[in-house]
C-alpha cells in the first residue's frame, strides 16, 4: 500500500482543491452587466422573431421571396 494511502491527497497535488483550473467566478458589477447585456440581447432577439411572424402573416401572399429559399 503507497505511503500517502491515508491522506486525502496522492503525491505532487498536495494543496489542490476542488475547481482549481478554473476560472473564478464573476463578482460584483460585472456580473450584472454582463447578465444585463445577455438578457437584453435575448430580449431583441425574440423581438425580431416576432416582428418577422407578425410582418410575414399580415402581408401574406405579398411575400414572393420565399420562393427562392425553397418554400
């Protein structure tokens, strides 16, 4: 049995933790903004979504180009 079987650490990792590699976490005022930022990136994004299925039913027929996207 290896001499360091009753610790909790093997050879060479002495003083590792857990989530060591890894990047600290966001504190603070930047991790709000950058929330804020996704959150209102997500938001224009499902505008846009919207807007083009309110546009594409309240022109119907109008709308040729589909045509060439293959619909």
């Amino acid at each position: 049995m290896p001499e360091w079987a009753d610790s909790q650490t093997a050879p060479g990792e002495a003083g590792r933790r857990d989530g060591d590699g890894q990047a600290p976490p966001l504190r603070g005022a930047r991790a709000w903004l950058l929330f804020l930022l996704g959150l209102g990136l997500q938001t224009f994004l499902w505008f846009l979504l919207f807007l083009a299925i309110v546009v594409a039913v309240l022109v119907g027929h109008q709308l040729t180009e589909f045509r060439y996207v293959g619909f």
